[in-house]
C-alpha cells in the first residue's frame, strides 16, 4: 500500500488540478477537486487492480460470482480512500487547502442500484470478500436510471427520475472489447447430428450487445481489487438487418435502438413484490446471459480443461430467484455449445450453482407466465420444461408419498414458471438469510422441498461491512474505540467484545455519551438545514429507516406517535422525556396503502411540530429520499432502532445490524435476525414485544384474530382509527380512509392492533430504561461490543467454507 503523508497527497492534488485543468487550487470548485481526489484514489488502484486478476488466473483458483439484480453501493470514495489507506491523509490535505473533505465527498452521486437490503447486502458482500482476500465478483446490470430520487411535497411522495450518470462516473470503465452478444425471440431449429444426437439451434434471434463496465472492488489495506462488472445493453456492433436504403429505416432504427437500451434502461423499484413485466425478465435473462457467457470464456481461457470441471473453479450464488435463469442457461451452453449430454450437463449446473432465499411473502415469490417465456426465450423455455419433466417424473415414481403434492412442487404449474421451485432444483445449496427465516423455511414455507432435498437447506445469517457502517460512517465512535480497546477490531470485528471490560467503567461511558451527543448535533443540524425542524438533541433520537412496506410496520410506529400527541394534548405537563421520532423510507411508486403511509406521517408531523401546547416534547421529522449515504448520516446518532416488523415476515434485517453497531438499543419483534442480536447481547439489552412468529402463522393457518373486537374494546386505538376516518390529520374527509378500511374491513392483515399495548407498554419500558443514564449507556455499549457477530466478514467467511469452498489468496 501506498504510504502518502499528507503534505504528499496535497501536493498530488495541487499537480493534478494543474494538469488536469490547469488550474488553481483557490480557483477549483468542489466538483473538480471530487474528480481529482478520485483519479488519485484510481491510481493507487489500478496497479493492484491487474496484479489480483493475474494471481488469480496464475493460480487458478477457485473464483465465487455473485448474481444480482441489484448493488446498492452508495458513494464510493470515502470508502475507497479508507480502504486504500489515504482516507486520513485526503481529510487533512483537504482541510489544509482550505476544503471540507465532506462537501468533497458529496460531489459523488449515489450509485443507487437497488431498492433497499438484498441491493445493500450484495454490496456488503462484496466489501467483506475483498477484504478477507476470497476471489469473489459481483455481475449486475449497469442501469441508466437508479431507484427513484424521493421528494416530499405537501406531504406526499413525489418520484423524479434518479439519472446518476450525469456527470461521469468516477468509478467505471467500459470494456468494449468484452462485448457479449445476447439473444431473444426467435425460433428453435432442431436436427439431428451425424453422431446420432439431436442437436439444437436457436434462430431468427433479436440481438442485443451487453457491453460490460468494471467497478473496483478495494479490500481494506490489502492491495486486493475484486471487480464489480455492470452490463449495459447496446446496439453497437450489431449487424443491421434487412433492406437498409439509407434512411428509410431511420425511425425504425430508432425505435429499436431505443428498445434495446431499455433492457438497462431502469431499475424496478418493487421491493418485496413480484413485478411481472416482459421487461423486467429481459433484464434477468440480459444478466444472466451475459456473465455465465462471460465465466465460461474465461474458465475456457484460464483452464485448459473440459468444462466437465467447471465445479472446481467456478461457483455462482444467485442473489434471490431474479437471476435463476442461469440455471437453464449454463444448461443450454454445455449442451447446445458444448455438446455435453443432458446428464453431464446437469450434474455440472447443480454443482455450480447455489441459491439464496429472502422471502416467504407469497406475493414476492416470482412467477413467469409460461407463454411469456416460451416467446422471449424459446430454447430456455423448452430447457425449463425439461428440467420440469424430469423432476416430477423423479416425483411420481420414487417419491409415491409425493404424488399428491406434485402440482405444488411442480416448476411449472397452472401456466406458470415457479423460480423458487426451479432455484432449489437446480442448485446444490439453498440458504435462508437468518436462522429463524431457514427455520420456517424447512419447517412451513418450503417443507416439501425440504423433506426432499434436506442437506441443500443451509442458514446464512446476514451481515453488514463495519469498515462502512462503524468505520468511516461514525470517525468519532470508532475514535473511541480503538482509543480504548486498540485497532484489531477492524481486521477481527468479533474483538468488539473487548468493550465490555468498560461497559461499567464511568470515564468511558461519559465520552460514550459524549459522542453520541456529537453525533446527535449533527443530525439535529442537518434535520434543520434540510426540513426546518428544530429537535432537542436531548431528546431520544427514535430512528425507523427501511423501505415503506406494509409488512413493516411504519404505520405501528405513527399510530404510537399519534397516542402520544392525544396524551400530551389531554395533559400537556405530563412527565416524558422529549422524544424525536425520524423516519426515511420510499414506497414503490404503484404501492397505494404505502404512499398513504407515507403522507400520513408527514401530517402527523406537520401538526406535532407545530403545536405549542406539547412544549416541543415530541418531533416528528419525515427525512426524503432515504439512501445509502442518508443512513450513514442518521445511524451513528440513533438511540432508538425500530425493528418492529410482523414476526415471520422480515427474513432478516440489516438495518437492525447497522444499528446495534452504532449503539442504538433495539424495540423489535422476534423476526428476523433481530432474534439472534437478542440472542447476542441478552434480554436485558434489547426491547422485545408482540406475537411470535408461529402466533402469527397460526392466525394465518387457522384464523382467529379479530381487528374490529380490538377496535371496540380499545379506547387509544378506536380513537386513532376514527381521527383518521373524520380527516383529523387530513385536509379533508376521505383522507386517511383507505388505512382505515385496511385495518378494520381487511381485518388488519399485518397485526397492527394486536401488536398495539405490547408495542405502548415496551416503549414506556424504554423511557424508563432511558432516565437511568448509566444503565442505558451500559446497555448501549453492550450492543456495540456485541456487533462484531453481524459483521458481513463473519458472513462470508460462513459462506466460503460452508458453501463455496473458496480458499483465500494470501
Ligand atoms: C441497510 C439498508 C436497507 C435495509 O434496511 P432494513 O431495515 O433491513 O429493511 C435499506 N436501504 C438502505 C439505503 C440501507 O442502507
């Protein structure tokens, strides 16, 4: 690694600025000095970047590929100076020529590439692998278009377009000469070979390039660089068909170009909801297609061997079922390319192959109308359909017991491609994301499969980089951290657990305190410089930030906030400790109930806030466009984590994790990974309420859970429902209704009034909890001590071992 003083870095950014656009530093906006730090950063990178792929193709070792639809990286130059090591020398180079190294850093656009924690998680993911040294590579999509940029106007949610390429994106290359050809439509020739095999030729194809551009991936001081490649669809080299009398196609052209660049036109903003759109599976095909193509080159290129031993050197991990479609698509290679035999081909794919679960929400279990696929993809079709066969012909005749079962475990049932059922055919492992969302995995949602496939099932618990989320996100607890238990925990975060020896010791309790009440100002400035709003930065920082989803439970916490304002009007001298309650979340825009969620807080607020009888004991601040480089600001100042989900719902959680690292104390259901940060720091440590996962599941199964009783027996609640249904907190009457109806006409499908009491009484436990200082600081550093479990490197390592067999190249 680079060993740059910081007299060193300021002059590299003096000479550069005068090369590069011949200025003066004085003379620089920030953007340009943005631009020069980052060609700094890629300096230093591109050296390691070419030596890592030539020890891994040297040694050819084994390499995991990590499919995903989505990579939520955020900003990547405070996280590439640190890991490169020149995070401190930037700052203070900066800070001496006369910048603010934050406003420097702002300059960069969030790459916004996924909807929330599957897009974060693969990031994560690719952090940790690159910083414990595994040879592991992200493929996605390079779309033109992120997740939508949130603004709130007049309480509701507004979408723009979130173009992040429109300045040039320092991170990228484009490898043109790495062009992949990707084929749609079409029909499928059949004929027989002069060996006597039937072989397949898929014709008459629409093509459409996938140009592939390379993102670094930097370990953390280790001189390792893993790649990140994005594809984006193109017509570029694309042979013109037909008649082509010059400009007599032109529009034509034109609107097949257009069709084309669509495909990584934008990103799907539905998170937790299946969206069925012809688009969106020409986009996991486009994925899909592109990198097994692209692994197969390079296995052929690195290995002088059959592709029979692709196992040995190649695993892919597909990141949910959006890029299932590598299952029959590695099939129809081996085959149709390769000349492999069904057999062969098959016992390669299931060996290469491995799928991770995120969900039992049905309606997010995928689906493709078969006829949709049999006109898009006609050969991956007719491969399906076999695999389909095969599978419950196995059924019928080895598994009697089974027979009866066969259309719920068929692939394709009722004119519909089932991915999940297909995922866990074709691959060798199949993991949950946390202990109790594997539990109900095998037990309830995929049982069959299960009992059918038993070594398969595995749990992968969740995990997020703490070089990120503790690190760079909080400089001044992590200040305090190594300042008091030395610097190991950031190469072996589990050594976090060495804080415990000073979780009764006052002198470090009171700097706890003191950073956290840093932490505190600064958000208090920024909720002012951006919504207004002043807050106590005394009061309790109540934090719930995640994706606005019924599941949830936004609205749990607002009909809390509500019960708090009628108590506060009844007696506005009653005792309570000023709270702040600040929210984030983005609704996919077509998600009605979500929306209205969305604008229900945001009145809540705008009549809390301004109310002089409560005494500004309570604020309630909407924060928009909730995204990675928003929860890097709001997490080091919470003190309250809302984790309150419907128990059985959340398969894991990593908000929760962000957190607890940064010492918040957790309110939450058992769900998720929230059992296992209880489990972790001890009961005492943690606020836990509501139903159990299998209450939950029984209410389900076998009814017996009644809103409207709740309603009429509940003074605080029917009050809330029926301030929302006379227009209390709208403009008018019919404000609101839609909640109302929800709950009462559709009997409350997510257990809002059920978890109500539970929910009240556990947050007065909180306030009680939070008076005694020393208590809650003991508490708070216990979590952070305890954190070090739900770093992503304790994640990968388990995957490594467990499942990829990746071995590190020291
Ligand atoms: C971590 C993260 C999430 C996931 O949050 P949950 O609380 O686990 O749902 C979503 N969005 C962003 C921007 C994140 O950083």
């Amino acid at each position: 690694m680079l060993e740059l003083t910081v007299d060193e870095f300021k002059e590299r950014i003096i000479s550069k600025l005068q090369t590069n656009k011949s200025k003066e530093v004085a003379g620089a906006t920030n953007k340009e000095i943005y631009y020069v730090i980052a060609s700094i950063v890629n300096e230093e990178i591109l050296p390691h970047w070419q030596s890592t792929k030539k020890r891994y193709n040297e040694k050819s070792c084994k390499q995991v590929y990590y499919l995903s639809m989505e990579f939520l990286v955020g900003s990547l130059i405070e996280s590439n100076l640190l890991n490169c090591g020149m995070l401190e020398q930037s700052n203070e180079a900066l800070k001496q020529l006369g910048f603010d190294p934050d406003n420097i850093y702002a300059q960069e656009h969030d790459a916004g590439l996924g909807n929330g924690g599957l897009g974060r998680l693969a990031a994560c993911f690719l952090d940790s692998l690159a910083s414990l040294k595994y040879p592991g590579h992200g493929f996605g999509i390079r779309y033109r278009y992120g997740l939508f940029e949130q603004r709130i106007i007049h309480g509701n949610q507004v979408e723009l377009p979130d173009y992040w390429l429109k300045d040039q994106y320092a991170w990228e290359t484009r490898k043109e000469d790495e062009a992949i050809c990707i084929h749609y439509h079409g029909n499928v020739h059949m004929f027989q070979r002069n060996d006597g095999n039937i072989e397949f030729k898929h014709e008459n194809t629409d093509k459409v390039m996938a140009i592939p551009y390379d993102i670094p991936i930097v370990g953390y001081k280790n001189e390792v660089i893993n790649t990140l490649r994005l594809w984006s669809a193109e017509s570029v080299g694309l042979d013109r068909d037909g008649s082509s009398e010059e400009g007599m196609h032109y529009y034509h052209d034109l609107d097949h170009k257009h069709s084309i660049e669509q495909i990584s036109g934008y990103l799907y903003p539905d998170d937790s909801k299946y969206e069925g759109k012809e688009l969106r599976l020409k986009q996991q095909y486009f994925l899909v297609s592109s990198s097994i193509q692209n692994i197969i080159k390079d296995f052929k290129k690195n290995h002088q061997k059959s592709l029979k031993y692709l196992p040995e050197k190649v695993v892919i991990q597909v990141n949910d079922t959006h890029p299932t479609l590598a299952i029959p698509e590695l099939m129809r290679i081996l085959m149709d390319e390769e000349h492999f035999s069904w057999d062969s081909a098959w016992e390669v794919t299931t060996k290469v192959i491995a799928y991770t679960n995120h969900t039992t929400l049905s309606e997010a279990l995928e689906t493709w109308p078969k006829g949709m696929m049999e006109h898009l993809l006609p050969r991956i079709y007719m491969i399906i359909d076999e695999i389909n066969e095969r599978f419950c012909k196995g059924l019928w005749f080895d598994h009697q017991e089974l027979r009866e079962k066969i259309p719920e475990l068929a692939i394709i049932a009722d004119e519909q491609i089932h991915m999940a059922r297909l995922a866990i055919v074709g691959s060798f492992s199949v993991n949950g994301v946390a202990q109790i969302h594997t539990d109900i995995l095998k037990e309830k949602e995929m049982k069959n499969f299960y009992d059918l496939f038993p070594e398969r099932f595995n749990n992968k618990t969740n995990g997020i980089t703490h070089r990120r989320w503790l690190l760079q996100a909080n400089p001044k607890l992590s200040g305090l951290i190594t300042e008091s238990i030395g610097p190991q925990w950031i190469q072996r975060p589990k050594q976090l657990i060495s804080l415990l020896k000073y979780s009764k010791d006052a002198s470090f309790l009171e700097k706890f305190y003191q950073v956290k009440h840093e932490n505190k100002q600064i958000l208090a400035n920024l909720i002012h410089e951006r919504t207004g709003i002043l807050v106590d930065d005394q009061s309790i920082f109540d934090v719930q930030i995640k994706r606005l989803h019924e599941y949830k439970r936004q609205l749990l916490n607002i009909f809390h906030i509500i019960y708090l304002y009628n108590e506060l009007k009844e007696n506005p001298n009653l005792d309570m400790i000023p709270r702040t309650f600040i929210f984030g979340a983005k609704a996919a825009p077509s998600y009605h109930l979500a929306k209205e969620v969305i604008k229900l807080i945001n009145k809540v607020a705008s009549i809390v806030n301004h109310d002089a009888a409560i005494q500004g004991k309570l604020k309630v601040v909407f924060l928009e466009n909730y995204n990675v480089s928003l929860a890097e600001k709001i997490i080091p100042a919470a003190d309250v984590s809302e984790q309150i989900s419907t128990a059985s719902k959340e398969a894991s959680g990593t908000g929760n994790m962000k957190m607890m690292m940064n010492g918040a104390l957790t309110i939450g259901t058992l769900d998720g990974a929230n059992v296992e940060i209880k489990e972790a720091v001890g009961n005492e440590n943690i606020f836990i309420f509501g139903l159990k996962a299998d209450e939950v599941l029984n209410f389900h199964q076998h009814g017996g859970y009644n809103a409207t009783d709740i309603y009429n027996t509940d003074d605080r609640i029917s009050r809330i429902l029926d301030q929302l249904n006379q227009g209390e907190f709208g403009s008018h009457e019919i404000e609101f209704k839609d909640i109302y109806y929800n709950i009462l006409s559709q009997n409350d499908p997510y257990f809002v009034l059920k978890d109500f009491e539970p929910y009240l009484e556990t947050h007065e436990l909180v306030e009680q909890t939070y008076r005694d200082k020393l208590s809650w600081l003991h508490k708070s550093v216990t979590n952070v001590a305890h954190s070090g479990k739900f770093s992503s490197d304790r994640t990968i390592q388990d995957y490594a071992t467990e499942i990829w067999k990746l071995k590190k190249q020291v």
